[in-house]
C-alpha cells in the first residue's frame, strides 16, 4: 500500500501536471554544478529518479512515450564504474574477467564463496553484486551486513576474501587515500578536481566518510565524464546528419533518445560507436541498447 501510495501522488498524480501546455511534453533541467562527482542532475521535476528496481514502479516508464512516428531508444553502458574500477586499479583478476567478457558478479561470487559459476544461485550473485558496488562506494562491514541481512562478522569475512582475491584494488584504495590526505583532492582520469578537506579531520565519522569519497570520487566522476563527452560527440554528429532524432534524456549511465524510425538503424550504430569508443580503457567498454515504443520498453 505504502509503494503504490508513493508511486501515486509522486509520480500518476504529479507528472501530467507539469506537462507543458504549449508543447505537450514534460520538460526538466539538467545542473552541471550540483552533484560534488560531476554528475549531472535533473530537476523541476526530477527525472532521473523514475523508479526502475521495482514492477510497479518501472510501469511509470511507460507512461513515456515518443513522438509519433517515432521509438524510443536507450543505451546503457553495462557495469562502467568497475571497469573504471579495473582501468584505474590494473587489479589482474578484474581485468582479465572484463577482457574475456566475463559476468563479474559471476566472477566475484566464484572467487569470494568458492562457488562455481554454473552452481551459482541467483542470491548468491546478489550478495557478490552488493560486494562489488559495496567495495566502490566505500561500504564498511556494517553496511554490507545490514543490506543482506547477515552478521557484522560474515560480511567482514566478505570483504576479507574480496581484497585477498582482488590485491590490485585493495593496494590502489590504500594508494589513493595515501595520496589524498597529502593533497586534500582527488581527480578523475581526465583531472577534475574535487577537494576533500575532511580526509585530515580528527572527527573519525567525518574521516570516514572522506575516505570513502575519496575512493568514489575519481570512479563516479570519470563515469559522468566519460558519458558527457558521449553526449557532446553524439549531438555533433547528429546535427551534421540533420537527422530527427532527438537526445531526450541522460539518466546518470544511461541516454534515451527519441527517434524517427527511418532513422533507428543509423542511430543506433553511431550510439553505440561514440558510446563504446569515447576513450580507451584498460578494458572493453560495453553498451546495450534497448528500443519500444515507450521508456520502459526501451
């Protein structure tokens, strides 16, 4: 009751309001100086935020349809901050698995649970998932035990095992919060700065969080660099082509466009080329693609 409630005046109740009468469209703003990682941010209304984890709440994507004639598409780039990840920390065992297309999670839960990837379930790849984005954002054990509802110890434990398999990324984490308290700044791979003062404080909570944004930082802010140099690169060659096509939305890893369906084919192969060869990494960068006749289909 209390989703549906959310999902109702959130979203059914308030977006039809702020449709634009002129154009029949709901229009948001795009702030480039609001998140500290250099992602961009989406308000009045929030459009980033329009719920995908759940059923329910992905049925609100359809209510995004394209102009007529047209399909929606949406290219995603697949797991991009632990190939940073691999890129920034040259961790042998990442950079294999993301060399020989390998499912990561697969791969963690075989190296962290000793358990073989055909043998896998799918809870026991949902905890390896929550180590390895738990590992980006600086999760301690705490956090982890409290996500999969497991002891304080046994997600020690995981965690333990994770930087026994992955040595690569424990020693860079410990290089880059090294190098931070020197500097009080960390950059991302194409040298944005970001200033982390806190990282020297004496209060630990504050420290803490400093040392896990020092490790987050440089791996979400490259993420948003990379996707925005897509986004310019993507928009240049579209206006040279005077295609149709319009880039509706950049949801964080993810673009959604509306598209004639004269010109799909063509878009689609120029998307995924400026997405996947915006710059070389260590490691593949790897885009899917979605098309429908609405957001959640695409």
């Amino acid at each position: 009751y209390r989703q549906l409630t959310k999902l109702k005046s959130g979203y059914v109740d308030a977006l039809p309001k702020l449709v634009n009468p002129d154009t029949g469209r709901v229009h948001t703003s795009f702030n480039q100086t609001v998140a500290a990682t250099g992602r961009l941010s989406s308000s009045n209304p929030n459009l980033q935020n329009i719920p995908i984890r759940s059923e329910l709440g992905m049925k609100i994507r359809s209510a995004f349809i394209p102009s007529e004639g047209c399909v929606m598409l949406a290219a995603d780039y697949s797991q991009i901050e632990l190939r940073i990840l691999a890129h920034l920390s040259q961790d042998r065992v990442l950079l294999e698995s993301f060399r020989q297309g390998e499912d990561i999670h697969t791969r963690t839960a075989a190296e962290v649970f000793g358990i073989h990837p055909g043998m896998q379930t799918g809870e026991i790849r949902r905890r390896a998932k929550a180590i390895n984005f738990g590992i980006i954002y600086g999760q301690t054990a705490f956090g982890l035990a409290k996500e999969l509802g497991i002891s304080n110890h046994e997600a020690q434990q995981f965690i333990h095992r994770y930087f026994e398999h992955y040595e690569g990324v424990k020693r860079f984490i410990e290089e880059i919060v090294t190098e931070t308290r020197k500097t009080q700044t960390t950059r991302t791979l194409f040298g944005r700065l970001r200033q982390i003062s806190d990282i020297s404080s004496k209060n630990p909570a504050l420290r803490n969080f400093a040392e896990r944004t020092t490790v987050n930082s440089p791996i979400q802010g490259t993420a948003a660099d990379l996707i925005k140099l897509a986004m310019i690169r993507i928009h240049e060659k579209m206006k040279k082509q005077k295609w149709q096509s319009r880039m509706l939305l950049q949801v964080h890893d993810e673009l959604v466009f509306d598209v004639p369906e004269k010109e799909l084919d063509p878009l689609q192969e120029l998307v995924k080329t400026e997405m996947e060869n915006v710059y070389k990494l260590s490691v593949p960068i790897v885009v899917h693609i979605g098309v429908g006749k609405n957001w959640m289909e695409a």
